[in-house]
C-alpha cells in the first residue's frame, strides 16, 4: 500500500485558496484544518500570484484521442493546486479609503475574476478590519459586493484583535468555505456527468476518466455512495476495455489497463471497508481476483502479471487489517450468500498475506526464467535506465535530453518496455519479500491458534532462509514445523520437513542431528500403501521423493556413517562428518520411540 | 476436476489421501489438506457461524487457495473427509453428491473384518471405488 501516490491513499480533502492579507492567513488556515471536515488552504500572498489558479493550457476540444486512461498528476493537482474557492481578502482600510486605493481593490478583484472563471472556482471576500469601530460605508460595500458578483453571506468582515468577534466570523467563514466548496464540487462532478450521460466522448479512454473524475469529485463532497458507484462504472468499462483497445503495443496496453484497475480496485475497496461493508469489500476482491487472474500476458513478462497478483493480496491484506478495528468480529457476520459461500478465513488478513506471497515466488521464478531467456540480460541496464513512468497511469516514456530541458518519448515497441522492466525486476530481492510476506501471516495465524496454517507458513520462510543459506532460521522453523506433523502422523510431509533438517545439519556439520534426522527418516512407515505416488524430485526437498528406496538409501548411509567411513556426508566447506573413537556419539532416544528399533538395527548389524 | 481427496482420522491423522492430478503437485495438495483441517475445526467449534446447521455433516466450502477450492465434510463418527477440486465453478449439490457417495464406499471399507479402526485405508477396493467416484463427480447431476 505504501507505493501508491499518498493522495490516493488518503480521501480527499477539500482545498481553498486565500489570496490577499498574508498576515491573517495562519489564522484562517489553522482554523479551516481543525474543521471537521478539514480543508486545506493553498495561500498566496498577493494578488500578483494568482496567475497559477489559472488553467495551464486552453481546453482541448472535447472529442479527442486521449493519448491514455488516467493522467497520473490529475488527483494531485485538485488536491494542491486547484482550489474549490478562492478567498479575496481586503483590508477595510483599502476598502474604504481614498478613490485610488478603491481602484486598486477594484482590479485586483476584476483579475482575480478573470483567473478563477476559466475553472468556475467559487469567489468569496473577506475584509478585514483593524478594530471594531472601523467603519466602512455602505455603499462601498453594497458595490463591492456587485463588482464581485457574490451573495452578501460570501461577503465575510473578520476583526483579527477581538476574541470574541474573531471566533465568531472564524466560524461563519468556515461554513461559507465549506457550503461554497461543496457546491463547486457538485458542480464539477454535474459538468462531466453529463458529458457520460450525454456520452460525448469517442473513446472508452475518456469514459472512463470522466467516471473516475466524477467519483473523486463525489469523494471530496463525501458522497460515498456516489463516488463508490462511478468508481464500479469505470472498473467495468475498463474491463470491457480489454481485448478492444489497439492504442499501444500488446504488453504496454495490458500494463496500463492493469494498472488503472489496480488504482480503481484500491478505491473500491477502501470505500467498502472503511464503509464496514467488509463482506462487499471481500466478494468485491474475490470478483477481480477471478476477473484478471488469467490475463497473464505475453509470455516475456509474465513475471509482471503475478507480481501484480501478489501486490493485489499484499494491499488488500494490508487494507483489512487497518480497517479490522471496524470489522468487530467475525463470527457476528452472515457469511455469503448461497451461491457464492464466502469463508472465515477470506476475513482475515493473514489468508492474503500467504498468498501474496505465494505469487510472489511465482514471480520470482518467471523472472529468473526470463532473465535467461534474454540474451541480452547484461546489456539490460544500459538502455534501460532514462525509462520514467510517463503522464499517463500505467505508461513508460522515454526521457531524452533536448538542449537544456527534457523531453518524453513514448516507448514504441514492446521490445523496449520489456528491456526495462526486466531491468527494473532484477533490482529488487524478492526473497527477503517474501519471507516477510510469510512472516506476517505466520503471526496472524499463530495470533488466532490455527496452528496448521501458521505451520505451513513457517514450512514456506523455512525453505525461503534455507535456499538463501541462513540455516540456524531455517533450522528453527523446520523443527516447528516437524513436530506438528510428527503429533499428527502426517508422514509425507514429515518426510519432506527432515529431509531438509538433515541436509540442514550436514551443512552445518552437526554430526548428532544429521544421525537423528537420518535414523527418524529411515523409521518413517513410508510408501505403506498409502496411495503415495512418486513426486518428483523436484518438490521434493533435498531427501527426495519417500518411498522405499530412497528410505534405503539413507539407511545405508547412516551405517558407513556409524560404521566409521569417513568422507561421506561432506559438504564443499571441509566440515566432512565422521563418527570416530574419540568423538563418541550420544543420543538420547525414548523407549517408545521408532528409532529405537532402527537404531537397533544399526547396531546389530554395523 | 477433482485434484485429491482425503480421509482423516479423529487425531487429525490422515488414514487415506489420494490425488489424482498429473502435474507433479501432489505434495502441495497434502499441505492443503491438512491445512483445511483448521478450517474444519473452526467450523465445528464454532457451528453457528456456518451457514448449514448443526447436524449437517456436509461443511461446505472450507477455503478458496491459488487454483484450488477444499471442500469439507465430517461423519457422525467425527471422521473427516476432504476434496480439493480446480472447478471454477462447483455446485453444491454435486459436492454433497459425492460426499454422500465417498461416505458409503468408506463405510463399506471400514467394515471389512480386517480392518483396524484408526489405522489407514489400505483396501484396493475401495481405492477402485473412489477412483470411479471420483471420475464420474460433476458428470450426473441429479446422481
């Protein structure tokens, strides 16, 4: 979750803009954040500022090719740059003073006009007044008012030296801002609705920017409802999407849409959630997990298509456990409904996080399969590296250097992007991800005592620390692990698990535990008619597949190994385990225990 | 279709497990399945949170994972049985189908002479049996 864009994280929060006064403008400013609901004040100083509330470029005629789905500034912008309202604030001196100063006020507010019309950004004024028996004419207010063209409750008369008025005025300003902000959102949402409803757009690009737009906007009334339903209207619109749209190369058009779904998704499901509608939220997820689960993409960079997966679960997981706090508890909610069962464990965090996981080493292994796939892996890093994301979601540009400035290129072959997103994937160590991906759901699980889920997390980390050779971590799970299914009788994968802790032991050149995962290996009541087929070695873990040969196996090697045959079970550091006379072994082994009788066994016949 | 099922005995030990999957998977399959048994113990502790009522032996979905769905069902004689399917998309009726089928091979198991209560199912026939059982899930809907 922390990689998104912080204003996509956060719902929106209404933005002001005071222009005038700057002395006062702390005053304001504090007093409008303590609001509930807050709003943040953008504040220029003078009036010679007011050039950047103007729009940045004349508007482009309404049907057009856009160039992509969403621009990626276009929530920032509203957030901090563009305000619903525009405070012009006067001091009554100026306001009530000679015929120049009273100019003055005039043009400053005419320009001010001029700028805020071009974005139909609300007026209010302010003047404020030294003390309280400044008196200002009423016909300059009656024209000040006119000239502005705004209804006399916007016309706001603040005394900063006196307490009592301050509050006062303070409070009635926060309300003007609020009510006139609400109704610039409104309209703003109103303005492009009808353009959806109108449907004067020629591309589905633009549909679905203009749901999104609507829905911010809806965001910032908090109308969640609202914002909620649009959000859906562009998910689904952007899902048709697939397969129609021919505007970039294959993969870059899969990446962006992906993209954009993913941002949609994060909304949905941080409304539903923060909503307390936790069952919505988790059929919604199950809905999109089953909806782009099988766009993989092209076989290059399908690394990228589980990685997004894995980031799917990771943000969902994270967006459930902040929002467990108004999920009171589990067992009071009605479980799905009868079509579409829905399961206690997809309430709780630690489910996603497992599975995050899961398809994070299926990243990892695509990857390591593409980047040897590649020829030209080594010179990867070259080309690669003046690739930025461009203006749009989910697109990548080129920058190129133009004399003193940038310019951005769109990347036009899919070969390009694949160069730099193999270059990007090769940065990052997925393992340490991964394992605390696991670490986390191991927690969760053994928070709430479900104890073969949390085992099977700790089975996960403990392959993860032992293919990256931290064998004491490794050990220490394993051997949790071990005890479980040791208690439950479950032979095939205790097998798997000891085949690991004796590879474990060997490496580590620890003689006793090699014997005693050795011997309970080779007591394992394997391949009994228990319908176990040969797995193949592969996921077998370092002891193999368990049957009855490889069971043999080992028995022998514990016999040359007791029997004194040195060099057997070496590794590369030298650390060759031996059993020899002045090194006498001792191990401890319970009279119920099935190693008793191999150990018996090797004793009678070594 | 179905990838595995499984019997588990009162000590959560596993008395029959068996995949039917090509794909060199079958390891994981047993992890799934001894991983739904927390799911099944939740449900039976706690059976009001399920939708089915207390009597029902049939569990229902005990938990979606990567590609699979597991599915749960628990005898009068507190005897799990376990199906993990690849199904998309699976009716309930066809599970309880098949439960209600698998039970009556197993009870038939359990009641040869030599076997021993607790130990494993090492019985061919009823191996045979749950292969055909197995092959034949999803095909009749009415059963």
């Amino acid at each position: 979750m922390e990689e998104y864009a912080e204003e996509l994280r956060t719902p929106p929060v209404t933005l002001i803009s005071l222009v005038g006064c700057p002395e006062i403008h702390p005053l304001i400013s504090t007093h409008l954040h303590s609001q509930q609901p807050p709003i943040n004040t953008l504040a220029l100083p003078d009036f010679s500022n007011i050039s950047v509330l103007a729009p940045s470029h004349k508007d482009t005629p309404i049907p057009y090719s856009p160039l992509g789905i969403l621009k990626r500034d276009w929530l920032l912008k509203h957030r901090t740059r563009v305000p619903a309202v525009a405070a012009a604030l006067f001091s009554s001196h100026h306001v009530s003073g000679d015929p120049a100063q009273w100019l003055h006020v005039c043009s400053d507010l005419e320009n001010l006009k001029a700028v805020i019309r071009g974005r139909n950004i609300k007026l209010l004024l302010i003047v404020v007044q030294s003390t309280s028996t400044d008196d200002i004419s009423e016909d300059r207010m009656i024209a000040l008012r006119k000239r502005a063209e705004v209804d006399s409750k916007y016309i706001i008369m603040i005394i900063p030296n006196d307490a009592s008025e301050l509050k006062e005025s303070l409070n009635r300003l926060g309300g003007a801002f609020a009510e006139l902000a609400t109704t610039y959102y409104k309209d703003e949402g109103r303005r492009i609705k009808t353009r959806i409803e109108k449907k004067s757009f020629n591309s589905i690009e633009l549909n679905i920017r203009y749901c999104f737009k609507v829905a911010v906007y809806a965001e910032f009334r908090r109308d969640w409802a609202e914002a909620l339903r649009f959000y859906e209207d562009a998910y689904h619109t952007l899902r048709e999407m697939i397969g129609t749209s021919t505007r970039l190369p294959v993969i870059q058009r899969l990446v962006e849409i992906k993209t954009v779904a993913e941002q949609l998704h994060f909304k949905i499901s941080t409304l539903l959630l923060h909503g307390g509608k936790v069952i919505e939220a988790v059929t919604w997820f199950r809905q999109h997990n089953a909806s782009y689960k099988r766009l993989v993409g092209a076989p290059e960079v399908i690394f990228l298509h589980w990685e997004w997966m894995s980031r799917q679960f990771l943000v969902f997981a994270e967006l459930l456990e902040t929002s467990s706090a108004t999920i009171q508890s589990i067992s009071s909610l009605v479980l799905g409904t009868a079509d579409r069962p829905l399961t206690e464990w997809e309430f709780r965090p630690a489910y996603y996080y497992q599975l995050a996981a899961h398809y994070l080493k299926e990243k990892r292994s695509c990857l390591e399969l593409a980047l040897s796939m590649s020829e030209t892996a080594n010179e990867i890093d070259v080309s690669a590296e003046s690739v930025i994301p461009s203006v749009y979601v989910g697109q990548f540009a080129r920058l190129l250097e133009q004399g003193d400035g940038f310019a951005m290129q769109p990347l036009t072959n899919d070969e390009e992007y694949i160069r730099y997103a193999l270059a990007e994937g090769k940065r990052f160590q997925d393992s340490f991800e991964i394992i605390a991906l696991l670490k986390k759901s191991f927690e969760s699980y053994s928070n709430l005592k479900v104890q073969r889920m949390e085992s099977f997390c700790g089975f996960q980390m403990a392959i993860e620390y032992f293919a990256a050779g931290d064998l004491t971590n490794a050990k220490h799970f394993f051997d949790c692990v071990a005890s479980l299914y040791r208690q439950e009788g479950w032979v095939t994968l205790l097998w798997e698990v000891l085949g690991y802790l004796r590879e474990c032991s060997r490496r580590h050149g620890s003689v006793k535990d090699f014997i005693e995962y050795s011997l309970e290996m080779a007591a394992l009541p394997v391949s009994s008619g228990t319908g176990i087929q040969s797995f193949r070695f592969k996921e077998c873990g370092p002891a193999g597949p368990a049957n009855l040969s490889r069971r043999e196996i080992i028995h022998k090697e514990i016999f040359r190994l007791v029997g004194g045959e040195p060099g057997l079970a070496s590794d590369e550091d030298n650390n060759s385990l031996k059993v020899t006379g002045d090194q006498p072994l001792h191990l401890e082994i319970d009279l119920v225990s099935p190693l008793r009788v191999v150990l018996l066994a090797v004793s009678c016949f070594s | 279709m179905i990838v595995c099922v499984a019997v588990v005995g009162h000590q959560n030990n596993p008395l029959y497990i068996q995949s039917f999957t090509e794909a060199d998977d079958a390891l994981k399959l047993h992890h799934i399945v001894h991983c739904s048994l927390d799911v099944v113990d939740e449900r039976v502790n706690n059976p009001k949170k399920a939708g089915p009522t207390l009597n029902e032996t049939f569990l229902g979905l005990l938990y979606p994972t990567e590609n699979y769905k597991v599915y749960g069902y628990l005898t009068n004689t507190k005897v799990k049985f376990i199906l993990v399917t690849t199904d998309l998309d699976v009716r309930d009726a066809d599970v309880r189908n098949f439960f209600r089928r698998f039970h009556a091979a197993y009870v038939d198991a359990v009641s040869n002479p030599f076997h021993v209560p607790g130990k494993k199912i090492t019985s061919r026939t009823f191996a045979e049996r749950v292969s055909t059982i197995v092959k034949s899930f999803g095909l009749s809907s009415a059963g």
